[in-house]
C-alpha cells in the first residue's frame, strides 16, 4: 500500500519505538543529544509520510493507491514497526 522507497524510510521510527521501550522497561537514562536525534528522526519520518501522501493525492497515483489507502498503510506499516521494536 505504499512504495517500498516510502516503507525503507518509515522504517527508521523503530529506533524511537525501541528507545522508548527502553525508558519504560530498562529505566534507561537518555541524554540530551539522544533525545534530539530522536527528535530528527520523528521530524524526518513524519515529512516522508506527509510528502507520500501529499504527492499521491495531488498527483493522483495510479490506480491502485489512492490517499486513502496511502495513509492506511503508512498506519499499518508503524503498526507493525511497534510490534517489531517489542
């Protein structure tokens, strides 16, 4: 439901997910520089997933994805990134 370019770079909150996890169940302390690197990489996960679906609703995609869909499997796809970063 989304281009594999689009899920290669979605992938990346799974270092958010796990550091996170970490905190919570590790009682992991993290530093200022590790919080804004987390900080860059929301940043960074969120504009890919904007432009995504931005560019397909504008565009129009082809036919078998549209923004609906696009935003289905972005969710979908950091859905399976918790499961993953547990």
């Amino acid at each position: 439901m989304v281009p594999p370019s689009v899920y290669q770079m979605m992938r990346g909150i799974i270092v958010v997910i796990t550091a996170l996890l970490s905190i919570i169940f590790l009682n992991r302390t993290l530093y200022r520089h590790h919080w804004t690197s987390l900080a860059f990489i929301v940043a960074g996960v969120a504009q890919v997933g904007y432009v995504s679906i931005a560019y397909t609703k504008n565009h129009g995609g082809n036919e078998s994805t549209s923004g609906g869909s696009e935003l289905m499997g972005i969710i979908l796809l950091l859905t399976s990134q918790c499961f993953t970063g547990a």
